[in-house]
C-alpha cells in the first residue's frame, strides 16, 4: 500500500540530528522555556522576516491567543465579528468562538478553496473587526484586494498558516502577510513537530507582549499574573526538533512542488478536476486535492490499486453538531468542494514508482459516465 503520508520516513531522513538536538536537551536540565525555544522563535522570526515569534502547544492554541489578545488590548470585544471561510478546518472557527467573537462565514473561490476576496465587503457590518484568512491546502488565500478592504474598514488580518509554512506572496511568507499569523506545528505539517506544537508570529510589540504572557498563566513574570492565562508553550523538546527540521523547509517544500507538478501534467482523466495555482511560489503543496464527481467511487479505485487517500474535510463546519445552530444554512460552493474532494499522497521523499502509480491508477479510473 502507498501510504498517503510516510511520517517515519520524513524524519528518519534527519535522524542523527534530530537525536542530537533531543539529546542537548535532556543533558541541559532545562525543559520548559529555555533555550531551545528561544533560538526557534528567533530562527523563525527570521525565516519569516517578522520581528516576533512566539512558541505555543499547539496551531488551535496559536489562533485563540491571537483573538485573545486582541481582546485584552480592547481591540475586539465579546460578539465582534471576524471573517472566515466557510470551507475550512474546523479549527479556525472553534479559535473565534472560544472567544465568545461570532464567525462570519464566507463562501470559498471555487478554483483555489481558499476565501473568495470578492465576497468580503458584502460581509462586513458595523460589528466586523477581522479576517481569518486561511492558507487551506499550502495556497495563500490573502490578497491585495484583501488588504485594500482591511484598510478601508479599519479590520485586523489574521492569517491561519498551519497549511502554508513557507509559501510565498508577492515576496513575503506566509506568517508575515496579516497583522498576526497562527500557525500549527503538528507532525503532518510541512514543518511539523514530534508531537503537538505551535506558533504565533507579528510585526505588533503590543500583541506579541500580552500573547507571550496569557500563554503562560498570565505572566510575564513568575508569580505575577497580569491576565487570566492559560498554559500554552511550545516544548523545548519539539523546539529543539523544529530548529532541526526548519533548516530542510525551503528544500522540502521544493520536493513537494515536484511531485505536485507531476501531478498536475501528468493526470489527465477528464473525470479529475486538478488544483489550480496563482504562481509556484505560493502554494507549498501540505495536500495535493482533486476533485471528482464519483468521489467514492474513485476512493474505492485507488484503495484497489493499493493507494491511500483521505478526504479533507468531509463535513463543512456549518453541517457539524458542534455548530447545530448553523446546520440549515446553506453554503453551496462549500458543500459542493467537501462532497467532491479527495486528497492524493504528496510527501517529500516520496519514491518516483510511487508517484507513477498515483497517476496510472488515477488515469485508469473507469468512472460511470
């Protein structure tokens, strides 16, 4: 069976050095916001060309603190409004309602998945203090339409980066396009932990300084707790790991662009409906999705061809029981895409025999027309 992500074989590739990163750390004595952590934050500060980073436990943990934040800086206030697609992960939506903002759900480009820019402003209300824009599949869903419209109605950009660490707009990464980015560190991410990690980066002195001490009870200082925090900090283990894998990112990510042009030349079943790409830079390829209108059908194929897929994400978050109040609503681009979608295997180090595969058995789908 090809697997769909080969998690072992990713990091096997770093094996001596991620050992040795693990092992400074055990020998350090020092596990909880040392070292480790403060050397990741500034690499990857740098990387992004933001002037802060801040290590958190998890991606969900990142988003939540950002509007946290806000709120504490009186910037948003309980029932503002933030932006955000309707076609993504539900954890976008679940950071804006556990802080008691109310999601505004806006329908997705139809080409990309990500939020259509073009819909936003019909969106917006004297409650509108926000966008979560979310990088969905490794595409950067901002834009400049996006900024002009922030701009003119006085509106924070947050970007949910868990998908596009590394991808490029218009000479910037992803990270430093909004006023503050999210972003998961998860083992499956292009830039993914050992276990659950996240962080948040931004250019806001302000921000990064309420945010690096809610993450930590509350305080900037050990016994002195300013806010209500939480306890959300990044590892020194997983720092120490992520400092390792940040170094192999750009090269990575050029692995899956390869694999994902092959892809994309080399699947031609006029049943498939392919990604569609503003520029090679901006899309870094987390997932490579298709579309078909027989998409179970095609799912079953593949799996007989011994190939592992996964649908992501097969409910909107608008159809889920967690947000029932929402289940009569009716967003038809998004239901269409999640009814439709299956995601291909894309890994870096991926076997070429493996990707031929892909396509053959894709290209020999017999599909009921």
């Amino acid at each position: 069976m090809i697997p769909f992500l080969d998690l072992k074989s990713i990091n096997m590739r770093h094996r001596e050095e991620l050992v040795s990163a693990v092992v400074e750390v055990i020998d350090s004595g020092q596990y909880i916001l040392g070292k480790k952590v403060a050397s990741f934050e500034q690499s990857f500060s740098r990387y992004c060309d933001v002037r802060h980073a801040i290590g958190t436990g998890n991606g969900l943990d990142a988003l939540t603190l950002i509007l946290r934040a806000y709120k504490e800086l009186g910037i948003f206030k309980e029932g503002d409004e933030i932006l955000v697609p309707a076609n993504t992960y539900i954890a976008s939506i679940l950071a804006i309602t556990e802080n008691r903002l109310k999601p505004v759900l806006v329908e997705p480009d139809e080409q990309t998945y990500n939020i259509n820019s073009d819909l936003l402003e019909a969106c917006i209300t004297s409650r509108t203090k926000g966008i979560l824009v979310v990088h969905l599949y490794g595409q950067i869903g901002f834009s400049r339409k996006m900024r002009e419209i922030a701009n003119t109605h006085g509106l924070k950009i947050i970007e949910d980066s868990a998908q596009a660490a590394g991808a490029v707009y218009e000479g910037r990464r992803s990270g430093a396009l909004g006023d503050a980015s999210g972003m998961s560190l998860y083992p499956s991410k292009n830039l993914g932990a050992l276990g659950d990690a996240g962080v948040i980066t931004t250019n806001d002195d302000n921000l990064a300084d309420v945010i690096r001490a809610i993450r930590n009870y509350g305080s900037h200082e050990k016994y002195h707790n300013r806010y209500k925090g939480v306890n959300s900090r990044l590892d020194e283990m997983q720092a120490a790991v992520l400092s390792v894998k940040l170094n192999f990112l750009d090269g990575e990510n050029a692995e899956r662009r390869k694999i994902a042009n092959r892809y994309c030349a080399e699947i031609t079943h006029p049943e498939l409906i392919l990604p569609q790409v503003g520029n090679e830079e901006s899309h870094v390829w987390h997932l490579f999705v298709v579309r078909c209108e027989q998409r179970d059908s095609l799912e079953k194929h593949l799996t007989e061809q011994g190939i592992q897929t996964l649908v992501h994400y097969p409910i909107p978050p608008h159809k889920q029981s967690a947000y029932r109040e929402w289940n009569d609503e009716s967003y038809p681009i998004t239901e269409e895409i999640h009814r439709t979608i299956l995601s291909l295997p894309l890994y870096p180090g991926m076997p070429e025999t493996d990707v031929t595969h892909v396509v053959e058995a894709c290209n020999s789908f017999k599909a009921n027309l």
